[in-house]
C-alpha cells in the first residue's frame, strides 16, 4: 500500500473511531467531509469506497445511502466478498452538495458506520509564486460552501505532522492573526488561498455555478529558484514538494486544470537572476507537467514596476522575459497588472488584489467554461515599431488603444510620452530623447519627436521609480481602449527604419528592413509581409542583397531573411561565437524557428559549414554557392585556383596563423562535416564549372567526397561554363522548392 493510501486509511479510520464506531472497516478510498471531486469531461466525478472487513467481524453487507441537498439521491447494496468491499457513486458538478453515510449490516440491523458529508464535484487550480500570489486581507470576509482547499499554506515553514493533520475546509482570502488591511506573507495558513484567488473562486462560483478548490503554495520573497523542484530533497524541505504533498493528498494530481504564477520581483536583483530565469521557468514548468498531468494552462502576471531589494535592478529585462515566455509556450497565457489600482511599491491594497481576479476570470471562463467574449479580454500587447516619417514613431498594437496622456502622482504631474525610452544598441544606457506629442488611433500609437529621431529600440515604462526620482511609478498609461486593462510593458523592441523606396530590392518590394547591431556587429533581418506559422527563416552569410531572387520568393512564403557580418572572419572561432549569439537573439527575439535554413556564397561557405556543423540540430537546410571549402585553395591560392594575397594575409591576422600553419590546419570544411552527416542534413550547391576563383575541384567536389564517405550526399547544381559570378540561377525555383521541402 502506497503512502498516499496509507494515510487515508489512518485518517478514514479516525473518522469512523471519531464517530463512535469500532474499527470494523479499513478504507483505502473513501469520501472525506468537504472534499471536492474534479469533474470530468461528463460534468462529474466518481465517488470510491474500498476497503476491507476487519477479520474476526461479522458482517452480511454493506449498504450506501447518497444524499443531495438533503434529498435522497441513491441508495444501494455492497456485497462483500473475501472480506473486501467496492462500490461507487457518480456525482454531477454543480452547486449541489452530497452527503455519503455508509451502513453495516449485522444481524438484519443496519448500523451508520460512516458519514462524509458537504461533498462536491467541480473545478481545481492551484496559486503560486511569492507574495504576490498569496495576500490575505481582513476585509477578504467572503465564504462560500462552494469554495474549498486542502491543507496549510505553510511558505518557507516546514510541514509538520499537526499540518498534515489539517486536510479539507473551506477556503478563506484571510489569516490568523492578521491585523493589518493586507498581509500575512510569512503566517501559516490553514485553507488560506489569498484575497486574489477567493475573488477568483467567487466569480467561477457565482457566474459559472461550478464548485472551486484552490491550494495555494506562494512563498513570501521567494525566488523562482527557491519555488523549484529538487529531487534530491525531501519533498516537504521545499515549497514545490509541500504543495505538490497537498494536491497529491488531496486526491487531485492528475485533475489540476491550471496553474496561476505571480512571481519574479525577487529575480530583478541580481543579472544571475533574471538571465537565468528563461532556463529555470522551463524546468519549472516541465516539472508541472510532469507532477500535474492534466495541467492545460498556466497564467502568468507580468510584474508591475517596483518591489525588487535594488533601486538599479533588472525589472525593465525580467518583464520582458515574461514576454518572451507567452510567446514561446502555447499553454503559457500573460496578464498585465499595469494599472492595477492601489500598488505601494511592491503589493497592493485590497482592493488591487480584487483587480487581479477580476482581470484574468474572462480568460479562465474562455479557456475551461465555454465562454465567447464579445470584446477583447488580454492585454494590448506591442506588435511592432517603427518611423513613419522622420520625426514620428508609430507603434502597433493588437487592439485598440487609449492613451492617458498625464496622471497626478503625489502632488507632481507625470506625462505618458516621457514613459517612452530608448536606445541605439542593446544593453546599454538609455539615450536622451524628447518626445513632443503622444496620440493614438485604433491600435496605433503615435510619438513625435521634437527633432529627426533615428533611435534603434524602445523600451516602455520606467524599471522601478519615475525618472530621476525616488517614487514608485504609479502611470500615466497606455491600457485596452475597450478592456481598460494595463498595456504590457516592453523593453528593447527593435524599431524598423523608415524604408525609402529603391534603397534595396527588399524595401523596393515593400519588406520592412531592420538595418542594427548585435554586441557591436552589423545585422539585418527582413521581415515577410505576414510570417509562417512555422517562423521560418533563412540566414545569408556574404554578399548582402546580392542576386536576392531566393530570398524574395522565400519572404512571400512567409520566411524572414537574416543576416550577420563576419565576412572578414573567414569562418574563425569568432566567426561562430558571434553567430552563436545571433542564433540565440533571433529565436529568442523573434520567436522564430529553430531550425533555420542557411545561405552561404562563395567565403559565405566557411562560416555556413563550420557553424553548421557544430550546430546541425539547429539546422533545417544548406544552401551554398559557390563556396569556399578550404581556405587554402580561396584566399590561399595553394592550388588551381587565383588567390587573393591581400585576403590570404587578412586571414592569417584573423586566425593568428603563420603560413606554415595555416597550411597545415586541419579545420576547413573539407575536413570535418560529420555532424551534417550523421544529422542527415539536407545540403544543395551551386557552382560554377568554369570557376577560377574558387574551383569546384578544391572545393565543393571535395566536400561531395568528404560526405559520401561518411554515408551521406548532397546535391549539386552544375552551370556549364559560368564562372564564379553571378551566383544564384535566374530562375531560383530549384533552390527554393529545395528549401520549402525540407
């Protein structure tokens, strides 16, 4: 018997022993008072008695009698056989309460053995995070015989045996002990879910008629890391273990339909914390899973500005995280609690709290009640950035939007349009900006500044207080124009440049182009008109816009067109560092896929197989043309081919080789590939069979040989006797259908 069921059968035994009975039945299921059973997709749940007859104790039967709102629902017999017994008894989600009162059969008498009374059949979920998560207020006074927990919300404090004693109830907003308006961060609180999640209960009860059980499993100040897993722990020396005992003991594991995580002040602190938050959330979240197996969804509150133990955190980085992890998981869905009324710095009032519920209940009543909102019911999220004219900045939303264009703070008027920040590389300090005017039209917002503005990425709202001061930022506002919710906060989203007709094919053909930099290193990225479901993308390594007919036909299916300098790198270690770091920007960023399709002509060559190489789970096609294999032969010249010395020495400085060295190194594509190989990587080249430059025979033939002897082809387009130039076909069907395909 596992321990789960063992200590059922001590707490069932108790009941029995509590009612005045001796210990004539062990249970390993049954009905406890105020327990809630999750219904199923049929609207209900089954009702279990199993156990067995003492031996040495002499009974005929068993009987059942159900009762619903004090009404007899179902009554029946249970035979005993081997002196074991099973029965069961479906009952309906709704706002019904069942009471179940068990019979012995002696002697033609029958005996009440047991009674669990106050049972209902609905909906769990469970609230986490830090504190967040778990406010208690005196004034959160609302019961309801609907709304049930399990267990104590211990925090950081360890679950003793008097804890474990503490099994279901009804659930409450407040706390023992509690003698201020909001609090009680650090109290033990037996069936405590917090002012938010009672609210939340309300609403499903009220407008949903269907039973709640929240367990809530927030730790005050609690770090991401500090809510994780650690299997090499005992379960109750750690908050996930505590509550995971909790929702385990209370017979819900597998039926927890959605998970509510307020948490992330704590992880501003430090750059350890939130870098390494995108990592820890993903294991947290697989361990959820893994624990919860019917987890659907897990709702997440963007952080408001404040509450982090540093005056100079990382707040503006953590929001945006937050972004980035809605948009990576399809189960994850992001709530902003900008705007939410009565914040101090770090918690809210009661009041606020409310907010909170009242803000994601239409996403729950969507998501598991069958809901269709007639409005928009999530929070304006940016689409994207860019000028419009020279000194106008328009910003795209996915709703409507009003603007509050100033708010009295304090006694001291702040402005919206001076929430606005902005920056000409990534990670670093904000430059100084003057934006005039601020105005919206549907979903669009407009800043003017007061003079041509040429800024590469805009961040909106401050970290913690108002610029220039020590007071905690409390608006003015952008929120939904019909919803009223607060617009999530962003940092560091590229702004597309103003596109000039005919400074390249891709602007010529109306493609916005952003034109930045990455640590110092130039990029480009443009993007399709409307993106692929799958994010595609291809990622050209030399000669930017040079015969772009592949990339245009790729943007019209949907794929972005990517591209980093390192041309004069020759594929080197810092070549492929700085594509590492590309790679992670624009599948972080960007959301796109992770698999990407590559295009390298002629030195592209080096970089596209030396990366690709490393790095071939990460690739989904290789397009080449032309390309440099071995760099001996191109800028070398050791061979057939013409050479190029003023490259050949560019070279040299950039791996650091003498010529003795570099002639003997053993780290060109013609070397290795096989990782491409085994990762059976689909690899299409183009070459020019006239080719002095870079000669096939050095070259792509080489790498053709290089793969068939280790298992794997590649296909190869001839050109009969065209030179190194031009790349590409006129008609690049071939190349893109090869693409497309795989």
């Amino acid at each position: 018997m596992n321990f789960q069921k063992s200590l059922l059968v001590f707490f069932l035994s108790a009941l029995a022993i509590a009612n005045g009975f001796a210990q004539d039945l062990t249970f390993t299921e049954a009905p406890e008072d105020y327990r809630l059973y999750a219904r199923n997709q049929q609207d209900s749940a089954l009702v279990r008695f199993e156990g067995k007859v003492k031996k040495g104790v002499d009974l005929t039967g068993l009987s059942l009698k159900v009762y619903k709102d004090d009404v007899l629902y179902e009554q029946k017999e249970i035979p005993v056989t081997d002196q074991a017994f099973s029965a069961t008894s479906r009952i309906y989600a709704g706002l019904h309460q069942f009471r179940f009162e068990l019979f012995t059969k002696k002697n033609n008498q029958d005996s009440l053995y047991l009674v669990a009374d106050n049972v209902v059949c609905g909906d769990a979920y469970i609230i986490t995070g830090q504190s967040n998560s778990h406010p208690s207020s005196t004034l959160s006074t609302y019961s309801s015989p609907f709304a049930r927990s399990f267990g104590v919300k211990t925090g950081y404090e360890p679950y003793i045996e008097e804890d474990k004693n503490v099994r279901w109830g009804s659930a409450r907003g407040n706390c023992p002990g509690l003698e201020k308006e909001v609090g009680g961060w650090f109290i033990k609180n037996p069936y405590g879910v917090g002012v938010w999640g009672m609210e939340l209960a309300r609403l499903i009860i009220e407008e949903n008629q269907i039973p709640v059980c929240i367990i809530n499993g927030g730790s005050g100040s609690s770090s991401i890391e500090e809510n994780m897993l650690y299997p090499e722990q005992p379960s109750l020396e750690t908050s996930f273990g505590r509550l995971a005992y909790r929702v385990n003991q209370a017979g819900l594991k597998d039926q927890v339909k959605a998970i509510f995580w307020h948490q992330g002040e704590t992880n501003t602190n430090t750059k350890e914390g939130y870098r390494n938050y995108p990592a820890n959330f993903d294991t947290l979240k697989k361990d959820w899973e893994r624990v919860y197996t019917g987890l659907e969804k897990i709702y997440l509150f963007q952080l408001h500005p404040g509450c982090g133990a540093k005056n100079e955190g990382y707040y503006n980085e953590l929001r945006e995280i937050q972004n980035q992890l809605a948009d990576k998981y399809d189960k994850v869905e992001i709530m902003s609690t900008m705007g939410v009324t009565g914040h101090d710095g770090c918690h809210f009032s009661y009041e606020g709290y409310l907010e909170f519920a009242q803000r994601i209940f239409p996403l729950v009543s969507r998501d598991f009640y069958g809901e269709h909102p007639a409005s928009v019911i999530t929070p304006p999220k940016l689409l994207s950035a860019r000028y419009v004219g020279e000194k106008e900045l328009e910003l795209t939303f996915d709703q409507p939007i009003a603007i509050e264009e100033q708010k009295e703070v304090n006694g001291k008027v702040h402005f919206l349009k001076d929430q606005f920040f902005f920056k000409n590389e990534l990670d670093s300090a904000f430059v100084p900006a003057k934006v005039s005017r601020i105005s919206s039209q549907e979903n669009k917002v407009v800043l003017t500044f007061e003079t041509a503005a040429s800024y590469r990425f805009v961040t909106y709202l401050p970290g913690k207080f108002y610029t220039g001061t020590n007071e905690f930022y409390e608006g003015p506002w952008l929120t939904g124009r019909d919803n009223k919710i607060g617009a999530l906060s962003f940092h560091q989203r590229q702004i597309l440049m103003l596109a000039k007709k005919g400074s390249d094919p891709f602007r010529a053909n109306g493609y916005e182009l952003l034109d930045s930099t990455l640590n110092g290193v130039p990029f480009k990225i443009v993007f399709p008109k409307k993106a692929n479901e799958a994010r595609n993308w291809i990622w050209r390594a030399r000669f930017w816009a040079h015969e772009p007919q592949t990339d245009l036909a790729l943007l019209q299916a949907g794929y972005h067109v990517a591209y980093v300098d390192v041309a004069g790198l020759f594929g080197n270690e810092k070549a492929i560092g700085i594509w590492d770091d590309f790679y992670a920007f624009m599948t972080s960023r960007y959301q796109l896929n992770r698999k990407v399709a590559l295009e390298g002509m002629s030195r592209g060559g080096l970089i596209v197989f030396n990366w690709a190489n490393r790095n071939a789970q990460k690739v989904a096609s290789i397009y080449v043309d032309a390309p440099v294999c071995d760099f001996k032969s191109w800028p070398g010249g050791i061979g057939e081919g013409d050479g190029a010395p003023k490259e050949w020495e560019n070279l040299l400085k950039q791996y650091n080789f003498s010529e003795s060295i570099a002639l003997q190194y053993s780290g060109n594509p013609v070397d290795h590939l096989e990782n491409l190989a085994s990762q059976r990587v689909p690899i299409l080249c183009v070459v020019g069979d006239a080719d002095t430059v870079v000669p096939f025979a050095e070259n792509a033939a080489r790498v053709e040989k290089r793969l068939q002897g280790l298992g794997w082809e590649m296909t190869l387009i001839h050109k009969p006797g065209i030179g190194h130039h031009p790349h590409s076909l006129e008609d690049p069907k071939p190349i893109v259908d090869f693409i497309l395909q795989h």
